[in-house]
C-alpha cells in the first residue's frame, strides 16, 4: 500500500508509502518490480462501488481506494428506487446493452438467492472492506490531484464529471420520491410512461417520481410530494393509510449520448496519467451497474497490462 501527503488532511493516517514518480521510466521499472499497481475510483455510488469490486477482482496484484466527498446513505444511487428495468443508451449498441444488463441480473440474482439477501442493501460495502479496499472522504477538484498517489484513475464521479472531466453534456434529470410505510403493498405498479410508480422494497414502499432536466434543487418540493402521493393512490387506493411519509431527492448523472466508458490518457510535463471514465448512467445506473463495471474493469486491466511490456530494446 502507498502513502502521500494527499492523504495526510483526510484522515491524518498514512494510507500508501510515498515515492517519487519520475516519468513512465520510473513507472516501468515499478511494475516490473512487481509492486502493486496503485488505483483510485472516484465516486461512491452503485456503479463507483462496483467498479472497485470489478477491479478487485480481474485486476491481481492491486491497491484500490474509492474516493468520494459522499457516501451512502447520502449518494444518489440511495434515493434510486432500484427497479431492475432494461435501459436503452442511443449511442451503445443493443448487443452491448444486452450484456450489461444480463450481467448486472445475474449478479443480483445471485445475491436475491444467497444467505446474504436480506442484507443485500450494505451488501457492496461490506464485500468492498473484505477486498481490502480503502475508503477516503475527500471533494476532487481535479483528476490529476491524484497523480503521483496513483497509477491509474477511474471516473465514476457521475455528475462530478462535468468538472471533472469537462463534460459538458452532463446534466441532473432531478427525481423526487416518497418512502412510506405500506407493508401490505406487496407488488409494484408501474403506469404506462413510469413516471408514477410504487415500489415495494424490504422496509418500505418508494412511490414516484419526477424527470425534471437540469434542475440541481436537492430540497424537497411540498407540491410535487402531494402531486406523487396523489397519483400513487390512484393506482393503489389502499396507499391512503400508508404511514411514516419521509421525502427524497436525488439528481440522476443524465447525459444524451448515454454511457461514457473510454481511457484517457492525462498528460503534464512529460508526465501522464490513465482515466478510465465510467458515468452518465441516468437513470439506469441500477440496471447496469454491474455489466459496465466489469467493461470499465477490463479498460483498467488493459492500462495496467500496457505498461508491463517490456520497452523493446535497439539493435543498434
């Protein structure tokens, strides 16, 4: 594990051993060494926690630290209502979209039909501990902060990317929901256009929602409240005596060309630094958030693999 000054405002420990970074020269000769490749994972939402899990496992001989100014139960992915619904991204073909989809189901499956279901809630985070994987709260203003500290970066920052990656198509889709006690709610409901839904979960019931482009307010509107609870009870009219009405607001990581996964090489006085970016999932960050984290963990694969080749040496 390595260490740097970074770290030392965060939490006042010593998380990784310093070490001068001196070009790829340097870089070669540490891998070759076999020490262990250094990954960051900005962001902590459902598809930054999956990402650190993917890499932790397709990627050996690795430190990983997922950093974040934001963790659960205050991330976005926490106001989702977790609605396993196939999504369409305009720009990823529908094979691709396909297998994301059949990989993110599959997992979750499993997990639905192991001891571990009724906890499958914190289930991301524990399993993340077991990996070693290390968790700083930290803002990021800017990816190459994190260089020398790191090898490799991957974005999951999701609206943070507008900044961080100078995306300008990023924009919030804001949702608002209720989470009401409805215990004999016991299926969900879903009218045509799935903006008003009921979705019965496994301590309460989340009725929605809202799709309003571009607004960032995180605050909780009393009209659009009583606009959902008025509509839910229109397709469940029991919900009148639901109790413990509690209001929720997250702002969906929207952006129109859909799913970014690609590397980008940073680069700074002869210097660089892999990203991979893995965001603008919208609304379908639960649908496949397993599927393109393993996509974004064989980009990081293929990062730290390049790297190992051997500098071919002259004839001459």
């Amino acid at each position: 594990m390595v260490s740097t000054a970074l770290d030392q405002p965060l939490t006042g420990k010593t998380s990784v051993g310093a070490r001068a970074f001196c070009g790829f020269q340097d870089c070669f000769s540490r891998l070759r060494s076999m020490d262990p490749v250094r990954i960051a994972v900005v962001g902590a939402g459902v598809v930054g926690l999956s990402t650190a899990m993917c890499v932790s496992k397709l990627v050996p001989r690795c430190s990983i630290t997922v950093i974040s100014d934001k963790f659960s139960p205050d991330t976005t992915s926490d106001v989702a209502a977790g609605m396993l619904i196939p999504h369409v991204y305009p720009n990823t073909p529908i094979p691709t979209l396909k297998q994301w989809f059949r990989e993110t189901f599959d997992h979750l499956f499993a997990i639905a039909n192991s001891a571990e279901a009724g906890d499958a809630g914190v289930h991301l985070v524990s399993g993340l501990k077991g990996s070693g994987v290390l968790i700083l709260t930290r803002r990021i203003g800017d990816l190459w902060e994190l260089h020398p500290s790191f090898d490799v970066v991957v974005n999951c920052s999701g609206l943070g990317s507008r900044q961080l990656a100078q995306d300008s198509e990023m924009f919030p889709m804001r949702g608002q929901v209720l989470n009401v006690q409805a215990p004999w709610v016991k299926h969900f409901i879903r009218d045509g256009s799935g903006l008003t839904y009921i979705y019965p979960g496994t301590s309460n019931v989340i009725l929605g929602g809202t799709r309003q482009q571009g607004d960032w307010n995180l605050s909780p509107d009393a009209e659009i409240s009583r606009g959902i609870f008025s509509r839910c009870c229109a397709l469940e009219p029991s919900l009148q005596g639901a109790c413990d009405i509690r209001e929720k607001v997250g702002l969906r990581p929207f952006r129109p060309a859909g799913v970014r996964l690609q590397t980008e090489f940073l680069a700074q006085d002869g210097r660089r630094l892999p990203v991979v970016h893995h965001y603008g999932h919208g609304s379908g960050g639960i649908s496949v958030h397993w599927g393109t984290a393993l996509e974004a963990a064989r980009l990081v694969s293929e990062c730290v693999q390049a790297p190992r080749t051997p500098t071919p040496k002259s004839n001459l």
